[in-house]
C-alpha cells in the first residue's frame, strides 16, 4: 500500500473543480437528507418550512465554498450550479403526471434551467457571505480528499435508506424496474410517495445519486489523480455501485424484463441478501478510497519499522474477516430469520476481537495519532454497536423478520446496520493505515526483537 502514496505534501498548483463537486454534492446530499426525513411518511413538518430548510442549505454551502475555498463568491456559485445539476435527479418529482413525452419535455425545457440558475443564485448569495471570512483567498480544501470523502458520506446516507427498507419490510413496495408504477424512475410524483413506496422509491433515487456521484469521482480522480493504482481503484469502486444498482434492481424482478406487472416478476430473497452485504462492503471500500486521497496518506512519510507490525497486520485483517461474516450473518438474518443465536455467537467473537484491536491501536501507538485515534473509535464503536445489537433482539422479540413492523422496530434494527457498516470501515481503516504507517523492523535488529518503541 506505501507504492500508492506520493511525495506531494500539498494540494497541487493547478486549481481543477474538486473542492466545487465536493461542496456540491455535500450539499446536495445534505439537502435529500432534510428532506427525506421531513417527508418520511408520520411527520408533521409543513412543506413551506421544508423549502425554507433546502434553500437555506444551498446558501450554506454556497458559503462554504466561499470561506474555504480561494475562488471568493464565485465559489458558491459554481457549488450551487453543481449541486442544481445533482437535483436534476429529483426535480421530476415534483411535477404532476408527467406520463406523456410532451409533458415531461415542456416540464424539462421550463423547470430545469430555472432550478439550477435559482440553485446558482442562492449559492452566490451565499458565495458572498461565506467569501468575508476568507479575504485572503485562502484554499482550505483538497479536491482528491474532500470529494471522495463526501462521496463516501453520501453512500452512508444511501446504507441508511436502504436499511430502513429492509427494516419496515417495504423491499417489494414498487413492482416494477427501473420504472416506478409505470412511470419513469425520475417522474414518479412526489405526492404519491406514501408508506412502502416512499422508502423503496427514495433509496432508488439516492442509490441514482451515489451512482452519479462515483462517476463524477472517476472521472475526476482519472483526470487529476497521479498514482496509476489508486485510478484503477477508482475504476472498481464504479464497477461495484453498478454491480450493487443491477442486483438491487434484480431483487424486485428476479430477471431481467421490460415487464411492468407483479405477475411477471420473480422477486429474490437471496438478491437481497447480496445487495444488502455488497452495500455495507462498498461503503466500506470507499472510505478506504477517501483514506488513500487524503492529505496525510500522500505526505512522504516513511513507514516505521515496528516490531508489532507482523502481529498488528494479522489481527488488523482477521478482523475485517470476522466483520465480514458477521456482515453476512446479519443480512441473512434480517431478511431470513433462523440463524438469531449464531449471530449472536459471531457478535462476541467479533466484540473480544475489536476490543483487543481498539486497545492495541490506542495503548500501543501513542506517537501515531492517526492509529490511536482509529482504535478509541474502533472502542466507541464497537460499544455501541453490542448495545445497539441488545435493543435489536429486544425490539423484534428475538424473532426473524416481522411482518408488519412499525417506525420504531426498523429505525432500531436499521441503527445496528449502519453501525455495523461504520464499524467495518474503521477496521478497513486500521487495517490500510497499520500497512501505510508501519514496516517490520530490519532483520536482525535486537532492539527491534526487543520490542523498540514505535516510531524510534
């Protein structure tokens, strides 16, 4: 993994649009977030205070990109405008029947330029906030780091839906895809996103938006980035979300078909499994992504020689192998029932393991900030999944899935997922920087079999 560091310790000269598409898409992603969960099917939020909260993010990261970034007010323009292109997505939504090719043309030709120049103005309006505290043009943002990150936390929010669907039993709410009840993916209404349908069809248009968003990345990242591997990484994390939208689509049909009734399909229980198992683990190597483009991986640090490195690097991966089963364990257990006491099992193995891990990462490496840091998170996390993973047992009765499962069952069992797929990415994490940060000590070296303090 050291072959893909490089030796530049600051963001290259030649200012691309990275930290623009990071902003946008953060913001993006923030706006969806908002509104996803003031639409989720109970609240009680009014619609005229949803638009005031979606405006008021596009002037927010409008003025992010004003007071990070060196482009002044015309930062937040362009982040707006981005972030106006990424809502393309959902602008179709929320228009009335558009089933005719001449309604969703007439709706296109009008409503789409007017939202990216309103989405454009309020990032200027920000831009020109934000610019006041950054007089000096100074750039706080690295494109590589801040745009794969933020596609990694997009893909969060993406795992978060996808498990509240599993969770209220909605997987099967659409009949139909890519369609959604006949109507184009992006032209399903707005308004008739209610119950099942809701969650089913949202997760669909943000898995559009991660998918959009590691294109974008690959491209970028192509383009601007110099390590031939870390491309060809890039290129894979693509592979996969197309993978992981064919396989989610799949789940409903069974097969592929133009078909658009019930009768037709042959919805998969064991595809969703996989669908479910693939979304945990590409989070995962996304963060792995982000990790490898960010600032302190590209510096010329040279690895120290650590005479726990063998020990570090075994326990480090035997327990992303052990998430992975647990992973897997967990996926079948949500969707089928049945294997409750061998998840069970696998929970405390994987708890002693992480724990061992977390406190090795912390007690072990007090000159490495980045690896202690990695194990008191890899702690923390650990901790809450366990509790989270009680309540789960708790919630559900100690039973497979429900039936009929309400709001509170599935916002607790979707907690323990996502978690868990936090906590699969901060042992990825550990493991890429134990292999970055250390090297086994120089053969024969005394001190070294000794036990030489890190980093000496």
């Amino acid at each position: 993994m050291n072959r893909m560091s490089d030796s530049t310790t600051t963001p290259p000269q030649r200012r691309d649009a990275g930290d623009l598409l990071a902003v946008g898409l953060a913001t993006t992603t923030l706006m969806w977030t908002v509104g996803y969960l003031c639409r989720i099917p109970g609240t009680l939020v009014p619609a005229p205070m949803v638009l005031v909260l979606l405006l008021t993010l596009l002037v927010a990261g409008g003025a992010w990109a004003g007071a990070r970034t060196s482009r002044g007010p015309w930062g937040g323009l362009g982040a707006g405008l981005i972030a106006g292109l990424f809502n393309l997505l959902i602008l179709g939504s929320l228009g009335h029947d558009l089933t005719t090719d001449q309604r969703i043309i007439d709706f296109s030709m009008v409503w789409a330029p007017i939202s990216i120049v309103l989405c454009g103005a309020l990032g200027l309006l920000g831009g020109l906030l934000g610019s006041r505290f950054n007089s000096d043009r100074r750039q706080s943002i690295d494109g590589r780091a801040a745009l794969t990150l933020t596609t990694a936390l997009a893909t969060l929010v993406l795992v978060m839906a996808g498990g509240m669907v599993t969770g209220l039993n909605a997987g099967l709410s659409v009949p139909d895809w890519p369609d959604t009840f006949q109507y184009g993916m992006f032209f399903f209404p707005l308004s008739h996103m209610t119950g099942g349908v809701f969650f089913e069809h949202t997760h669909r248009l943000l898995g559009t938006l991660v998918g959009l968003a590691v294109l974008v990345q690959t491209i970028y990242l192509w383009r601007h980035e110099p390590r031939r591997r870390v491309k060809w990484f890039a290129v894979c994390t693509l592979v996969m979300v197309i993978v992981q939208g064919i396989l989610g689509g799949l789940r409903v049909t069974g097969h592929f078909t133009a078909a658009q009734v019930r009768s037709a399909m042959d919805p998969s229980t064991r595809l969703a499994i996989i669908h479910g198992i693939l979304g945990q683990i590409f989070f995962a190597t996304l963060v792995a992504l982000a990790a490898i483009c960010s600032p302190s991986w590209r510096r010329n640090t040279p690895a120290q020689p650590t005479a726990a490195f063998f020990t570090d690097r075994v326990l480090a991966w035997t327990l992303v192998a052990a998430l992975l089963v647990q992973l897997t364990l967990g996926s079948i257990l949500r969707h089928v029932g049945v294997i409750l006491t061998i998840h069970i099992t696998g929970a405390v193995v994987v708890l002693l393991l992480a724990l061992f891990c977390g406190a090795r990462a912390w007690g072990l490496h007090p000159d490495s900030s980045i690896l202690s840091r990695l194990g008191v998170w890899l702690l923390i996390v650990v901790t809450l999944q366990v509790l989270l993973g009680v309540g789960a047992v708790i919630a559900i009765g100690g039973q497979g899935p429900l039936r009929h499962p309400d709001f509170f069952q599935a916002m607790v069992t979707t907690a323990h997922q996502v978690t868990g797929a936090i906590l699969l990415a901060i042992a990825v994490l550990l493991t890429l920087w134990t292999l970055r940060l250390e090297c086994p000590p120089p053969v024969g070296d005394n001190d070294g079999a000794a036990g030489m303090p890190l980093n000496a």
